[in-house]
C-alpha cells in the first residue's frame, strides 16, 4: 500500500482547502474596469435644443427632470424623454449673462437661478402659460438686483418657502432674500443680512441650506465654509444663532470649497476645502471622518446614505464607502475619469451632477447619464467575458454582506438577509448550470480552472443552504464526473478534510471511496471513512476497505461510533493476544499492537479513538466501569455475552492465572499496558469517593498489578511494575497505602536489575519515592547502591544520613563532565551549613577540600560564591591555590580573594600581589594592568617587587604611574629620560610626544624645586651632539615644548629675571656634569633654536593680546557713541519746571530744532535742550543746571534726589 499522495497532488495545490473567501470578490477591489461599475448612456436630443440657448453652463438634476442653465441667460427643464418641459427666461429684456447656479424649493414648485453678472431671478413653474402662444416659456416673478458686479458661491432655498432664499457672494455677505406682496399684490424683493465675513482675512467659500426632506418643522439649518472655520447656523429663531462652529487649520488662500447635507440623514454633512473631505454629525461637537485626496475637490455629492462621490479638479470623480469610518480600509470604491468623457472645463464642478444611483455629466457633445450598476448587471458583465469563477463569486459577496453594509443600497440588494436570498437564488440556479454546461463543452481548460469553478459552487450553495449544497453535489457531481472526475474529486475530498461536507449518497460514497482505492492512499481513505457521518456509509463496504488498506484504527471507529459496540474491539484484543486472532471479530492478524493499546488509552481515559473527541460523562463512565472490570478481572469471564463460553488466555480453563488478562496485557508490552495506567491515574475519577459509581480504585489497581509481579517470569516487567509502583506511591500518596516491606521489595527488584535503558527512570522513581518513604537504615540502602551510579539519589541519602564528608568526596569524585560549578558550590554551601556545629566533620571536608582544591577552582569556574565558602571552612585552604596551573583561574580566584574582606596572611599576601600582576602579563591583560596599578592601595604593596615586574616586563608607562603614585618623582624622571631616548633614536614621534607630556607633568608635581626640570632638559641637550639630523629634529621639537612650558610656570615672575624660576632652571642645567664637557658649538644650536621658539611663542602672545585689545576697544568705542545717542523717553514733562517736552503741545521750534540735529547742525543755544537718564525720566537741561548741578555730571532728581 503506498502512503504518498496522488500524481495529482501538485495539481491539488490549486484547490480550495478551506471555505472560500468571498470577501475577495468585492467587484470594488479593482477599480481599474470602469464598465463594472458605471453604464452610460447619452441623450443627443437635448444639446440640439440648448444650442439656440448659447449652450449649457449648469445643470441640476431632480426626480423627473434635468434642469440645465444657458449662456444666454434662459433655464430649460428637459423631462426623461429628453422633451423641453419649460424655457425659463429672465424678467429683464435683451438679458444677456450666463447661468451660474441653480436651486430648487423643497416641493419642486419654484426654481431660482443666479448669473454671472450678479443678478438672481426666480420663477414659480405654475405660473400660467400664454396658450395662445406656441412657447412654453415662463418669466420670472422675481428679480433680485443686489448682488451685481459680485460672484454667487452659494445659492439655496429656505425649506417649506417659495420665494425664500439664502445668497452668498465673494464679498463674504450672506443674505436672506425674500419675496413679499406690495399693495399692489406684487411681489417685491426684500432683504436680510445674515452675517458677513471679511474676504482678507476669512474668504467666504461656500454656504448650504439643509433640505428637511418631508419634516417642514425641522429646524432651518445653514452650514457656512470658510477658510478658516466651518460653522452651523440656526435660522429658525428670532435672532441668528451658531449651532455648531469648528476651526480649521487650512490656508488663508483656500480656493477650493463645497457642502452637501446628506439627504438620506439629515443629522449628516459633509463638506470639503482644498484636498480634504470632512464627514460632520451634527449632534456630536466633534467631526465624524475625514479624508485626504491626492489633489483638491471641487464638488461632492450623496448617492445613497453611506456613498458619496467627490469630484477632483483632475475631472477624476472617486466614489468613496464612508460607513466603515473607524477601519482601515479604502474607502475609494471605484475611480472614474470624466474627461475620457468629455466633461466640459473649466468650471467642471457646474456640468456635473449626481442623483439616486445616478451621475449626470455635460461633455463637449452630448448629455451623458452614468448608472451605477446593479448586483445583476455586474454578475452579467462577468457573464458576458466569461469569467464564471467571478460571476458567482460576486452572489457569494452579495450573499455574505451584512444588512447594514452601505454596499445593499447601492447595489440594489435586499437588506433583510433572507429576502436577500430569495432575490439571489434564482439567479444563482441559472448561473451553476451555465457555469457546468460551459465547463463540459470548453476544450482545453485547465484543471485549477475546474477544481476552482466547483470548489466555489460548493462553498457557495453552502452559503445559501446545507441542503442547497448538498443538492448540488448530486447534480454537479454527477455531471462533472463525467469529463472532469478527479477534478471533482480532489475538490470533494477538500469539503470532506475541512468539514463542509459531512454526508453522501450511496452513489457518490461508492465514487468516493473507489476513487481513494485507486489512488493508493490509505491516509486519504482513512481521512474520509473518519470525516463522514456514519449513518451514511455503507458500512459492509467501509470495514472491508478498511481491512483491504490495515486502516484499523478508521476500523475501530467506526465499529464503536456507529455501531456502539466497544465490548467486541476489547474482546479481539485479548484474543489477539492470547494469539487466538481467527476468533476475532472486529480485527484480524494484521493489526498493529500499537493501535490495540491505543485504543485501550483513549477508552480508559474517555476519549474516542483516533479522533479524541470527548464522550459524554455518562458513557465514559460505564465504559471505564466495564473496561475495568474486564480487564482486571481475577477470573475469565464470559463471552460472548449470553452464552457459556469464556474469554479464555490459555488453551485450558485450568491453566488460566489470576488476573488473566491483566497478566496477558503486561505479558504482551509491560512498558505499554503500564503507560496505559500512568495516563488513567491522572484521572479525576480516581480521586472521589465510591459512591460516585466508579468501582475502582488506584489502590485496587496497585495491589493487582503487585500480585501479577509475584507470579510472574519475566524479569523486564518485574522491573517496569515495581517503576510504576515507587512512581505513583509519591504522585498518589494519599490514595495508595503500601508497607514498608513491600517498598523495601520493590527497592530491591530495582537495584537488582541490569537493565542500563531504565537507570535514569530506575534514579527518578527512587528520588520521589524517598518523600514519602523513610527506610529504617539509611545506611543500608546507601551500601546497596554502591554497584548503582544514581548520582542525585546518593547525595539525597548521605545528606540524609548526615554523611557530610562522604557527600562531598562521591559529588568530586563523580564524573566531571556531568556535574555543573553551580551544582558543586550549591554542595560546598550546604556541607558549610550542616556542619558548623561538628568540629570532626568539618575537619573532614577540609581535608578533601585540601585534596581536591585544584579540581574544585576548574570546576567552579566564574562562581564568585566559591571564595567566600571555602574561606569559611578555613582560610589556610586559599594557599593550595597556587597549586592551580591554569594562569586565567588563577587569576580570577586571586582577584576575588584580594578584593574582598579575608583575612590572610602578611606573606600570603607578600606573595599574592606580585602574582596577581604576573598573570595580568601572562593572561595578556595590559588594560587589566593598567587599572591595577592605577587602584591598588600604594600604602600596602611590596613596591619594589612590583617595580621589578614592571621592569621585567619593561613596561615604562606603568612603572612611571607607580612611580608617580609613590611620588618617587626622581626615579619616574630617569626612566622617562631612558625611555625618551629610545623613542628619539627610534623616531617614535607619537610615544614620544605622550613620554614628553609626562615628563613635563612629573617636574610640575615637585613644586618649586627644579631638579627634575633640570634631568628632563639635561638629558636631551646632552644626547644632541650624537643623534642624526632627523632625530635632532626631533630633540629640538622636544625641546621646544619643553621650554615653553618651562617659561609659561611662572609668567610674572619678571621683575629680577636672574631670580626667576626659568633662569635659575636655565643656569642649573648649564652647571650640569653632563653639559660642562659638551662642546659649545653643538650647545650653542641647541640655544638658539630654543630662544627662537621662546621668541616665537612671546611673538604670537603680543599678537594675539593686540587683536584681543583691538577688539575690545571697537566694542568700548561702540559702547560709548550708543551712551551719546541717548535713552527712550518715558515722561513727557520736564519734572522740574513742568512744561511739555514730548507728545501733543509741545513747542514747533524743538522739531525745528531736531531736524538740525538730525542733519548735524551744530546748536548754539541749548536752553531748550533735553536730557534723558537711562531710567527714562527727563529735565530741561537748563532746569538741572538751576538746580545746582553741572553740565559734566548731571544726575536724575528723581531717582538720585
């Protein structure tokens, strides 16, 4: 039998695996396709007739009619027939201006129109006709003149009024106009201003009266647009009132604006400016939703309560869903570009309109209408390409949306969900046979194709009915099979792996099932015999397959679900056995044992098997009781039940053994019958009292299973039962009850075994069976499991018996690569603990520390913990730590000990520190060094043992920082001089600048006394003679810097140069040993290039002191000529004599006199000078003087007294 899939599996991958997504159907997923979602159709009778009209400039279109303004001046109403209702001309003869705007009142009795030139006329379409004349013109009945020179951009009627209107125009006036009767019964224009909005500042854009639809008490709603707030207004009461006012962020030079009130809600309005449409309910102070264009709108309009469509400047017109405001879909239903249409430009916002599922649009040519297509149109677009798979598809959308979805309206769809499928179900029965009769005739179509086309079928009779789709499974099906019968059939075999079909007919079961056989897939014959309602199948057939294919475990499913039997598989299994399989009924030879056991399994535990669904309590109790009893049985019992026979294990009645079939079943696999067990135990049932009527007990079974061992051979399952016995004894313990001498027993049946698989188990059983069990002489047990490696159970029992020391030498001695450092400080902690009070034992452990401490340091590496504890059991062990070979342990172990608070020796200490710095170098820790000897307490460490390690290892830079640490300054200096040397004949440029700064920050530190500024300069004069040209560039350059800093010590120490620090230096350095012998020609050179540095450096210095003295004396100059211009006044009378000095009344002669000032005329009399103080206040100059101060130090009376 082969157990890999089909050939066609590869192609099966095209097939449905779950129910399809009809959500991916939307005929709005793609807009792309105009057609699927607008018909158009032109009228070409209407543009002849507005021809001699100067063509059309508006439109608006109502329930019956199309009224369309002119050029000329005159308003036609065509009916649907394209037939010209009405010509609706101007009072005013040999008018001549362009139609604007149109409006119509709330009962369609009066029509109001406003023109470019700013005139507003208005018409009452009952108006009688001249019958004497072949026209259908009417005149208006009112003109409205006020507005002229001005742009309308907004023009609508007061609901429930005929001659009522609301006008606003560009210069931010917003008007009611109405129409009152004079004494002469004629009607005559009369005005009211609303409000008025400046057009710098806040350009009016738009305003909208709400229509109140039937409700004529409604409240008089206006909604206003500006550029920078959109506010709604009541005009129901006596005086105008803000009903809703909302700031907007948009610019001041907003152009583009539009409102539409939603005709379906009237709570609604939505409104847009520039590229942002806004969604406002007005009983909530916040807006609703908004969104974002690619580019600004210039007209909106309502199709139905959730659909709006919004018209770009681009001519490109986007129908958008707003019902889904708070998710994160597309709200752009489909996009439509009118000028592929023609739509006329500019001005594009007048020629367009939209109305009931409707978009009526004036081109260059001709009227055109746009029809959003139905639920039905679009399922025959699909039709008529072809496309069957997306033609059913959209019904499954259709069918799936929820009655509140905004698509049923425009859709034409029912709301209600079942007259929904009354409306689509006729449609749905043609189109599954059109769909069969195209699939049967088509040549060449692929199989994905028809495995997709009836997948869907399926899924969406479903959708419509169970029974729908299984009548169509025996109608397809029995047509597919015909030509496309694997097709069929990996697309049933899918329904019947996901669920959606649970039952066949007898003819489709058989095609079903012969099908599976010649395909060779027992995984697949055994899924469909498990998936289908049992009640269905034709069972003789299903048990033969089943048998033909060892699906055994589809077998016993089926034997138990459907026909309820669970007695006769339990039987066949202790048949098979007790190797009597021709006596099985339900089974035969060539089942598998693990099958059998896991049917016991699911059974005991009160599942179905294979599938594991939960049985009802109720059976599941009286199949645990009778499965049970059975087999724990202490005697054969009978069977078939009914007659005389028993279910015998051995040939004879005689030979059989207590407990026959629970022996047989660990006879047969111990290890499985007894994981049977493990499972069952956990069961709740179990843990209540007998009354509940479960008859058994774990304590029964137990005792059961311990008789069965005492009789029984085989030495394996002696083993596996005395492991489920000492594993449950602790699990169960306040349910099981078993004496010492028999756990004793099952000890030892476990220690007496080889079995090496089971030692792990054998260790873990013991463990948990110690929690419960104290055995008398623990010593004894320890002594039995010497010959045993159960690592933790020794260290339970040592540390039980108090065995200390014994505990720590077998954890050491055991093997290393299996025990964690954790693990063995975890130990060392425990032993510290547990024998503080016993001198003898703690003796003993510090032996075995003392014998093992090179191993525990390896072992416990990085636990920082192991310093502590060992120096709690004595501190002399931490000597035996210089025995460790390993450099990095070493280390780390010293670090810990040296940081913390141990108490050690002197020369342990003595020894320990060096070291330390020894294995920093050999660990090749060179920062590690430097921090070291950077910390390290100077006061406490062998310095000059650590200096010959520093030297040893020649590193300079350290020993000079202990040095300086130390404040050996003397010494730091020699070994800079030498490693300056070096440097200089090496021509390390960047070491030697670093040794230099060092050498110049070390002859700082000695304060007034110049000795080490003498070594440092001595040094590299005395070398220079013998040191090449590039070096003695570089000697010079030290030198340089040398000197410098030299010089910059004690700047103004200037008075008695022979005295300063810098000559005194300059003189020692001469007088030095080293110098006196040098020849004066090379001192000389040096000196000079010395001296021309210093000058140098004195040079830059003046330098730099002039820019910075030039720079402040053009900030003091500008300083003083800001003082002269004076201070702002603050007083405007002289507080001496009180006459007026600033503002309204004073004197012509002093602008005179300021205006020469200004033009730098010298004044000669100054009696009328002013002086003003930085505190503002100010006096006659003259009055000052009179009171006794002089011109040169005038001060403010009023501040200064």
């Amino acid at each position: 039998m082969n157990n890999s899939s089909h050939d066609s599996v590869k192609k099966r991958s095209g097939a449905n695996a779950t129910a399809t997504d009809f959500e991916k159907f939307s005929p709005f997923k793609n807009y792309s396709d105009e057609s699927l979602h607008i018909s158009w159709t032109s009228l070409q009778q209407v543009y002849p007739k507005l021809s001699f009209y100067g063509g059309p400039t508006f439109i608006l279109p109502v329930q019956l009619y199309y009224i369309i303004g002119t050029a000329k001046g005159s308003v036609l109403i065509f009916n649907k027939n394209q037939f010209v209702q009405s010509v609706l001309s101007p009072s005013l003869p040999d008018f001549r201006s362009k139609v604007t705007q149109i409006d119509i009142n709330q009962d369609g009795t009066h029509v109001c129109a406003a023109y470019e030139s700013g005139d507003i006329f208005l018409w009452d379409l009952n108006s009688a006709i001249d019958e004497d004349s072949n026209s259908n013109n009417i005149e208006a009945v009112l003109h409205i003149a006020s507005h002229r020179g001005h742009s309308f951009n907004g023009l609508s009627f007061i609901p429930g009024k005929h001659t009522n209107i609301v006008v606003s125009d560009s210069t931010g006036h917003i008007v009611l106009h109405k129409g009152t009767r004079n004494h002469l019964w004629q009607l005559v224009p009369g005005a009211k201003e609303i409000m008025r909005l400046n057009p710098m500042t806040n350009p009016l854009l738009t305003m909208r009266v709400r229509s109140n639809g039937d409700d004529y008490d409604a409240e008089h709603l206006l909604a206003v647009l500006s550029s920078r707030s959109f506010a709604i207004i009541s005009l129901s009461s006596p005086t105008v009132s803000t009903y809703r006012l909302i700031e907007l962020t948009s610019k001041p030079s907003s152009a583009f604006g539009y409102i539409a009130w939603n005709e379906f809600n009237p709570e609604q309005v939505a409104f847009s400016i520039d590229h942002k449409l806004n969604l406002l309910d007005i009983r909530f102070p916040d807006l609703q939703w908004s969104y974002e264009g690619t580019e600004s709108i210039c007209k909106i309009s309502w199709l139905t309560e959730n659909i709006i469509t919004v018209l770009l400047v681009s001519s490109k017109l986007l129908v958008l869903n707003i019902s889904n405001i708070n998710g994160d879909e597309d709200p752009v239903l489909t996009c439509i570009d009118l000028l592929v249409h023609e739509l006329m430009i500019p001005d594009s916002a007048k020629h367009f309109a939209a109305l009931n599922n409707k978009i009526v649009v004036l081109t260059n040519y001709c009227l055109i209408i746009g029809k959003i297509n139905s639920w039905s149109d679009i399922v025959l677009h699909y039709i008529h390409r072809g496309d069957y798979i997306s033609a059913l598809g959209t019904l499954g959308y259709y069918l799936q949306a929820s009655s509140s979805n905004s698509m049923t309206a425009l859709l034409h769809l029912e709301k209600d969900h079942k007259k929904r499928i009354e409306q689509l179900e006729p449609s749905f029965n043609n189109l599954t046979l059109a769909t069969v009769q195209f699939l049967l005739k088509k040549e060449g179509i692929s199989y994905e194709k028809v495995a997709e086309t009836a997948s869907l079928i399926f899924d969406l009779g479903n959708a419509f009915s169970t029974e729908k789709m299984y009548d169509l499974l025996e109608q397809v099906g029995e047509a597919l099979m015909s030509q496309h019968n694997e097709e069929f059939q990996e697309v049933l075999y899918e329904k019947i792996l996901d669920g959606t079909v649970t039952y066949l007919s007898p003819v489709l079961f058989k095609a079903v099932m012969e099908y599976a056989v010649s395909s060779e897939n027992d995984r697949r014959l055994e899924t469909i015999l498990l998936s289908l309602d049992g009640t269905s199948l034709d069972l003789d057939y299903a048990f033969r397959v089943c048998k033909q294919f060892n699906l055994y475990s589809t077998l016993l499913y089926l034997w138990t679900t459907i026909l309820d039997d669970f007695e006769s598989p339990l039987a066949d299994i202790i048949l098979f056995f007790a190797g009597k399989k021709d006596k099985c009924v339900v089974v035969d030879g060539n089942v598998e044992e693990n099958t059998l056991f896991g049917f016991i399994e699911s059974t005991l535990v009160g599942k179905i098997y294979p599938t594991e669904k939960r049985m009802t309590n109720e059976k599941s109790l009286l199949l645990k009781n009778d499965y049970y009893d059975l087999i724990f049985s202490g005697s054969s019992k009978i069977w078939p039940k009914g007659t005389d026979q028993k279910l015998l294990t051995c040939g004879l009645s005689t030979e059989e053994p207590a407990f026959p079939y629970a022996s047989l079943l660990i006879s047969s696999d111990p290890k499985k019958f007894l994981r049977i067990l493990d499972v069952s135990f956990e069961e709740v049932l179990f843990n209540e009292s007998p009354q509940n009527e479960f008859h058994f007990t774990r304590q029964y079974l137990i005792d059961v299973l311990l008789d069965i061992q005492d009789n029984i051979q085989n030495d394996q399952a002696k083993l596996l039962i005395a492991l489920f016995v000492c594993r449950n004894l602790p699990k169960y313990s306040q349910f099981i009850r078993l004496t010492n001498t028999v756990i004793e027993a099952e000890i030892d049946i476990i220690l007496n075994s080889d079995s090496n698989e089971l030692q792990q188990t054998a260790e873990d059983c013991l463990e948990g069976l110690l929690s419960v069990y104290s055995p008398d002489t623990i010593n004894s047990l320890i002594e039995k499991l010497s010959t045993k490696s159960f690592y933790r159970l020794r260290l339970h029992l040592y540390q039980k018996a108090g065995r200390y020391a014994d505990y720590l030498s077998y954890m050491l001695n055991y093997d290393c690569s299996k025990i964690e450092g954790d693990h063995i400080v975890s130990g060392l902690a425990l032993c510290e603990r547990a024998t503080k009070t016993s001198p003898l034992e703690r003796n003993e452990i510090c032996e075995i520390l003392s014998q093992n401490f090179t191993k525990i340091v390896q072992l416990c590496r990085g636990q920082e913990s192991l310093v502590s504890i060992i120096d709690s059991f004595d501190n002399c062990l931490h000597e035996r730590l210089f025995e460790v070979s390993a450099p990095t342990l070493l280390l780390e172990y010293l670090k810990i000990l040296l940081s913390g608070n141990y108490q050690l020796s002197s020369s342990f200490q003595k020894y320990a520190r060096p070291k330390v710095l020894s294995l920093l170098y050999e660990t090749e820790d060179l920062a590690g060094v430097t921090r070291w000897i950077g910390t390290i307490d100077v006061n406490n460490i062998e310095v000059e043992t650590i200096l010959q390690v520093l030297k040893e290892h020649r590193d300079s830079r350290n020993l000079i920082q202990l040095l300086v640490r130390v404040q050996n300054f003397s010494f730091a200096i020699e070994e800079i001089n030498l490693k300056i040397n070096e440097l200089i004949r090496n021509e390390n440029v960047d070491d030697l600048d670093e040794f230099l700064r060092l050498g110049i920050s070390v002859s700082q530190k000695t304060g007034d006394s110049n000795e080490n500024w003498v070594k440092l300069i001595s040094n590299l004069i005395s070398q220079y003679s013998v040191l090449t040209d590039s070096q003695k560039t570089l000697c010079d350059r030290s030198l340089q810097k040398v000197f410098i800093e030299l010089s910059d010590r004690n700047p103004n120490d200037t008075e008695n140069p022979e005295e300063s620090f810098f000559w005194a230096t300059l003189m020692e350095i001469f007088e030095n040993k080293s110098l006196i012998l040098s020849k004066i020609k090379d001192i000389k050179i040096v000196l000079k290039n010395i001296f021309t540095a210093y000058s140098i450096e004195e040079t830059i210095k003046l330098l730099v002191l002039q820019v910075v003295n030039q720079s402040a004396s053009l900030d003091i100059t500008t300083y003083v000529n800001k003082r002269k211009e004076g201070w702002p006044i603050q007083s405007h009378d002289c507080d001496v004599c009180g006459k007026k000095i600033w503002g309204i009344g004073i004197d012509n002669s002093i602008f005179d006199r300021w205006e020469s000032v200004r033009h730098n005329e010298k004044l000669e009399d100054k009696k009328t000078d002013v002086i003003v103080f930085t505190c503002g206040h100010s006096f006659h100059g003259s009055c000052l003087k009179n009171m006794g101060q002089r011109e040169t130090d005038f001060k403010c009376l009023t501040c200064d007294g």
